[in-house]
C-alpha cells in the first residue's frame, strides 16, 4: 500500500515538472521581433550623417554585455550599418546617396539573434534600409558657354537657340525638374525663354549693328526643390552687320565755282571732296556716283568712283549766268535700291544774284513707288538752290499732306502707308521758303500695285443641298445641274480671280468665273457617297499669286433614287438586247435543227459498216422493222436471201450471186418518200427544190457505189459466213412479218423482169464474167430506183 503511494507521488511530480518546463518554454519569446514580424524596416535619407542612428531594432531581449540574455551581430562583415555594443541601435557607417554615386542607394542585411544560456538555435532576422532622395544635386548645364551669331535684321519673336539644356541628377521629381531664365542684366531685355520648362530662346528685341555689335546675357538653370538649387553659364551673342543702311555724303551739300574761262576742267568742290560712305559698317559696300539728270546735267560729268565732277564743254559768260544746281547720287553697287543725294551748288564767279531768289532745282518731279514702302522711308530729295540752308517746306494740299512730309533739308518722307487700291498716283505740290522768297515744285508720285491682298470668300463654309427632282429630271441628260454659288473678292484692284474645284469627286462638278458650281449627272454613277466634300480654291492673277480656299459641302438627296433610275434604263435595254439576243438563237436553233433533220434523211440513204454499205433513200420511213432475220437459200453453189421490202446480195465462194427486189415494198417506199416531199414541199419551196438536187446527187452517189461493190465482189470473190449474215440485217417499217418470211424463186436471167414483179427473184451465173454483166444491169436499174440496198461481201 505504501509503495502505491510512493508511485502516484511519483508521477505526479513528473507531470508538474513537464507542465513547468513547457510554460517556460511557451513563453521565451526571446529573438522575436515585437508584434510577430519576420523582418525590419527603416528610412533613411540620402544626406544623413555618418554615425547617426538610422533606427532600433524591436527584437525582443536585452542584448547588454553583462546582464542581458541575448547576443546581437551582423552576418556581413563589411555591412554600411552596424549595431552599436550592448544595444539595439542600427547605426550608419558608410555615406548614403540616392543615385549610388557617392554610396549605396540601399542596404540589405542580416541580423544574428543568439539566446543566451540555452541551447536554442539562432535566429536571423532581414533587416531593409530604404534610402529616400534629397535634394542635392543643382542642375548643370550641358555644352556651355553658348555663342550665337545673329544678324541685325533678325526679326523680334525669332527663335535664336534651341536645345539648351540642363541635367539635374537627382531623382525624377520636384529635385530633377529644371526651370531656366534669364537673370537681369545689362542686356537682359533683348532675350527671353520661349517656356520656362523648355530651353529655347528667343529674341525679343530688334538689332542694330551701328550701335550693338556684341553682349553678353546670363542664364540660370533651377530645380523646383525647398530650397531650390541652380547653376549658372553665360550666353554671348555676336551681331552681324546687314544691309539695312543707306550710303551718307559727308556733308548735306557742296557747292563749286565754274571757271572764269569756262574752259573744260575739274571742279573744286567746297567745303571737301564730294564723298559718300556705306552706313552698314560691318559690309562697307562700294559706292558708285552719278548725276540726276537735269537741264544742266548736259554740261558735267561725274567719276563715278571717287565723285569729282568736271566740266565737259566751253561755256559762255551767257551759259549758266545765274549758276546751276547738280544733284548727285551715291549709290550702292550691290544694292541699287540703297542710295543717297546730295546738291552741288555751282556758281560764277564775283555773281551772287542768283542766291537772291529761292527755286527749286527742278519745277518738276516724277517718281515711282510701291506701295508696300515702309512709313518713314525718304522717297526723293528736292534740292534747291540754297542747299544747307534750313527751309521751311509745306504741302498745301490736306489729302497729301496726311501721306508726305517735307523735311528741312528738302527729303520727301512717306507718312502713311500708300494703297493702290484706293490711289493709284499722288499729284500735288511742295512750296518752299527762305523768309524772303518762295518756290514751288510740282510732284507726282505712281504708286506701284503690289500682290498684298488675298483673294477672300464671303462665307468660310458653304453648304448645298441638290433636291431630288433637279436629279430626277437630269440624269439622262448631260446638261449640269446648278447646285450652288460660292462669292469670292480680292482686295488688290487690278486682280482678277480664278477658281477652281478640288477634291476626291471634284470631277463630277464645274465652277464657272462667277462661282457658279454645277454637277455632272451623267457621271453619278461613279459616286457612292451621298454627301461630296470639295474643296473651293481661289487665285489671284497678281505677282506673286496669291490664293485660298473654303471647304464646300454637297448633299445628294436624291442620288439613290437617281442610280435606280438609271440602273432601270440601263436594265431595260439590256433586256430588250438579250430577248433579241435570244430570239436570234431561237431562229438558227431551229434552221440547225431542221437542217439536221434533212441532212440525216440524206445522209440514210448510204450507209458504211465494217462489213457492209447501206443506201436508203429519202423517206420518213423507219429502218427499225425492215428485216428481221435473213436466212441463206439453196445449195452451197449459191442462196438467196429474201425478206419482205429488201433486196439482198450474197456471194459464196462459187461465184453465184442471188438477188431479190420486192418492187410493190419498193414502190410502197417511193410513194411514202414522194407524199412526205409534197407535205413539206407545201410548207416551204425553197427546202424542196434543194431536197430534189440532193436527191439527185444520192441517186448518183448510189449507183456509183452499187457498181463499184459488185466490181471487187466478183473480181474477189470474197463471201461471209450465215452467222455474219443472220446478225447484219437491215429492216424496213413498210415490210410486213408475212413478207419477211416469205420467198419466191425466179428465173435465173430474168432480172429487168423481176424489178417489176411482185416477188423475190433470184438469179445465179456461172461464170464471172457473166454474172458480174447481169450485176451491172441490175445495179443500174436498182439505183435508179429508191430502194433499200444491203449488199454483203
């Protein structure tokens, strides 16, 4: 009983220290993270500091050196992390960057978690460091410094530099994404970003070589981040020189004295030489001098490279008493359309009366003009004969004054933009004044038509609709249709217009000078649309043409009903062509078959087998019941062969040939044939005469064949066998069962009477040349009848 006891004590000891241990064992949750995941997690951004810790790692234990029950390390040795002794802190050791240039971009390690005091294997456990962007690159740009070379005529707006760039290296975003533009400066106002996400520049303000040749801009390249970073370059513009300048004499005038002689020579020209230069420094064209041709142009010739005027001929004391006034031209040799004008004052010596009075050069002028001249442009020079004195000029006509201006130097300016369409020529007249004196010159001025309007349309878009009955009623005709008027005008006087239709379908329409559209019917077919879209283009006739266009619309309403129309004409002849068609097929179907039908009533008349030749003449009696059977008669010295309405020729190898020729089945047969040539004699004459001609020639064709075949038989001699003979037969509907099996003996000889005879008459010769005598003569009997002929050889 003790002993029992001492057992239950036992055991229940044992369970209590199992239940102990596995609690204990249940609840080390040593070396598992908190909240039971299986890997850790940390940001990091890309300018955090060497040393700094990125996190703590929420394993849980303590990992302290002395009293802690865990042990914490890193499986890479050369980790860029590391956990600092005693702790959970995750620490830096190497330089992050984002774009792994300077450091890794991620970090990945494993981190070993030892229990201590327990035989526990360890556990490891994925640590995963993310490394977040900052902002720490600025922008660079890509090909600096920039040079451009433009010309001083390059229009505002013009886009100058395309493609300039800068790279942000940091991470698609706000970091990376670079604005430009350009910084204040000196020269700033002359460049501008088109957009300031996009490096292209433009120029914003006009050149001018004479007084810029080069500046220099700085532009900045900036990303978007807080703060924002950026970098700089320089952009360096060179100008060009272009020839936009007109040449300029160094003096507004000269004046000369003629010699005292008036012998020919040079002029000395006051204050200086007569000399112009090229404005446009930078092209410096040369300059070429001549004379305005004048009253006294006559009497003076200028060089005209270097400007000196001379006097050509002897002048009197008479001659230019009063002095003259030459106006001299420079102009460009590259460029006739860039010049300039001066006046040399000439005068006699000791004479100043003729500064007394102010007058124009000439009483007047005459010129030529565009009518596309920009305002502000000197149009012509009016000298006088005071030049360098400042005049007063004045246009008393108010029209014209509100379009020229007169300066103080006599230059006529263009003040308003000339337009030929409304004023083809400018009369009027310019007075000038010294204060004491006055003068008046008269001008006209033409203005020269210039292409500068293009054609318009009144509507931009026209839309026609093309009822049923206009398509109805004219689709079998080839008369067009009006469908519509499109109006066009040109601005420019003397232009005159052209149009014209494009598109897929413009083929159906036609557009006259007026804009009337017209439509096609008769080509309707060929459209499988019920709206056409056209194009209308107008021309001008001017130089260069201009033109435009508007888009045009056509609607069909009633193109299907136009198409059945048509298609129902158009089968309705077809129709009536293949009933006609027809009928002539019908007709030579039915000559064909009834030629046929006669051609073989002919063509019965003589038939060839292998073994014999068969002749039946024209007869719409049938051959089906002619002969049934044909037996051999008589003797092995010769047989004949009756059967009804036939006559048959056998030949042994005796020599004796036995014929019959029933003549009442004959003449039954010939009164058949003749009764059936009357029925269709009476039906049509013209079959009956050519069936009498045919008839003619079968006659012939029979009796020559009968003559030849009793020809070789008897000459041969050749024979058949009576089974050869009982299975080639040849019948005929008119004989009779009764007549089939019937036969009557003759007289040997007695042929000629046995054609008449009622019965079967037989004839046998001894001899060849006998029988084949009496065969001749029975044959030419036998074809002159219409019979039927079997012969066996």
């Amino acid at each position: 009983m003790w002993i029992k006891h001492h057992w239950i004590c036992y055991l229940i000891a044992v369970f209590c220290w199992l239940d102990k241990a596995t609690i204990g064992a249940i609840l080390d949750s040593r070396c598992y993270l908190e909240g039971g995941g299986s890997a850790e997690s940390f940001l990091a951004t890309e300018d955090l500091e060497v040393g700094s810790i990125i996190g703590k790692l929420r394993i849980n234990g303590d990992p302290n050196a002395e009293t802690g029950d865990i042990t914490l390390s890193l499986r890479e040795k050369t980790a860029p992390v590391e956990i600092l002794a005693g702790s959970k802190d995750l620490a830096l050791s190497v330089e992050l960057d984002k774009e792994g240039v300077r450091g890794p971009s991620s970090i990945y390690v494993n981190v070993i978690c030892i229990r201590r005091h327990s035989t526990d294997p360890s556990f490891v456990i994925p640590v995963n460091v993310r490394v977040t962007d900052v902002n720490d690159n600025a922008p660079q740009w890509i090909g600096t410094p920039y040079t451009l070379t433009l010309s001083e005529v390059t229009v505002p707006g013009t886009r100058i530099l395309q493609g300039a760039r800068a790279e942000d290296a940091d991470q698609p975003g706000p970091f990376s994404t670079v604005e430009y533009q350009v910084l204040p400066g000196p020269y700033a106002e002359f460049v501008q970003f088109l957009n300031p996400l996009e490096g292209t520049l433009v120029l914003r303000k006009a050149l001018d070589y004479e007084q810029l040749q080069n500046f220099t801009v700085k532009l900045r390249a900036q990303d978007q981040g807080t703060p924002a970073r950026h970098s700089d370059t320089l952009l360096r513009v060179v100008i060009t020189d272009a020839d936009d300048q007109n040449p300029k004499f160094q003096r507004e005038s000269y004046s000369a004295e003629l010699p005292n002689d008036g012998r020919p020579g040079e002029l000395r020209m006051r204050p200086e030489p007569l000399k112009a230069v090229d404005q446009d420094e930078g092209i410096c064209a040369p300059i070429q001098y001549t004379i305005v041709q004048s009253q006294d142009a006559k009497y003076f010739r200028i060089h005209p490279h270097n400007g000196q005027i001379t006097l050509l001929t002897p002048i009197g004391y008479g001659e230019i008493a009063h002095g003259a006034t030459l106006v001299v031209k420079a102009t460009q040799i590259d460029n006739p359309d860039r010049y300039a004008l001066t006046t040399v004052q000439l005068t006699r010596p000791g004479s100043h009366s003729d500064l007394s009075t102010l007058s124009f050069v000439q009483k007047r002028f005459v010129m030529r003009i565009r009518e596309d001249t920009a305002v502000g442009n000197r149009i012509l020079a009016l000298p006088t004969n005071k030049p360098g004195k400042h005049l007063k000029y004045t246009i008393p006509d108010p029209v014209n004054s509100q379009f020229f201006s007169v300066g103080s130097l006599g230059e006529l300016v263009l003040a308003k933009p000339l337009d030929y369409e409304k004023m083809t020529k400018h009369e009027f007249q310019v007075l000038a004044t010294d204060g004491m004196t006055n003068s008046t010159a008269e001008l006209t001025l033409e203005v020269i038509d210039v292409n500068d309007w293009e054609p318009r349309f009144r509507e931009t878009h026209y839309e026609f609709m093309v009822p049923k009955s206009s398509l109805q009623s004219r689709t079998d005709t080839f008369e067009g249709v009006l469908i519509g008027k499109v109006e066009a005008a040109d601005g420019d006087r003397n232009d005159k217009l052209e149009l014209s239709l494009r598109g897929q379908h413009a083929g159906l329409f036609e557009i006259d000078a007026t804009g009337n559209i017209y439509m096609r019917p008769e080509q309707l077919q060929s459209l499988n649309e019920s709206t056409v879209h056209l194009i209308a283009i107008a021309t001008d006739t001017g130089v260069p043409p201009r033109s435009t266009s508007v888009p045009v619309s056509v609607t069909m309403e009633g193109l299907t009903l136009a198409q059945s129309g048509w298609n129902s004409n158009m089968l309705g002849m077809f129709g009536m062509i293949v009933g006609l068609f027809l009928m002539i097929i019908l007709a030579l179907t039915c000559y064909i078959v009834r030629s046929k039908k006669q051609g073989k009533s002919s063509a019965s008349a003589l038939g060839l087998g292998r073994n014999r030749v068969h002749s039946q003449a024209h007869s719409s009696v049938s051959s089906a019941n002619l002969v049934t059977h044909e037996k051999l008669a008589g003797n092995g010295n010769g047989a004949s062969v009756t059967s009804g309405g036939v006559s048959v020729l056998h030949m042994k190898h005796g020599g004796n040939i036995t014929m019959a020729n029933p003549m009442n089945n004959g003449l039954h047969h010939v009164a058949s044939g003749a009764s059936s040539s009357m029925a269709l004699g009476s039906s049509a004459a013209l079959l009956e005469r050519e069936r009498e001609r045919e008839r003619e020639r079968q006659r012939e064709s029979y009796a020559a064949t009968v003559r030849s075949i009793v020809s070789r038989a008897s000459a041969n001699g050749q024979l058949y066998e009576e089974d050869e003979i009982e299975h080639d037969s040849l019948q005929t509907s008119t004989t009779t069962p009764e007549n089939n099996n019937r036969k009557v003996p003759a007289p040997v000889g007695a042929v000629g009477g046995a054609m008449g005879g009622n019965g079967v008459t037989t004839i046998t010769t001894a001899s060849a040349n006998a029988g084949q005598s009496n065969l001749l003569s029975a044959t030419d009997a036998m074809g002159s009848s219409e019979n039927n002929l079997t012969v066996y050889f």
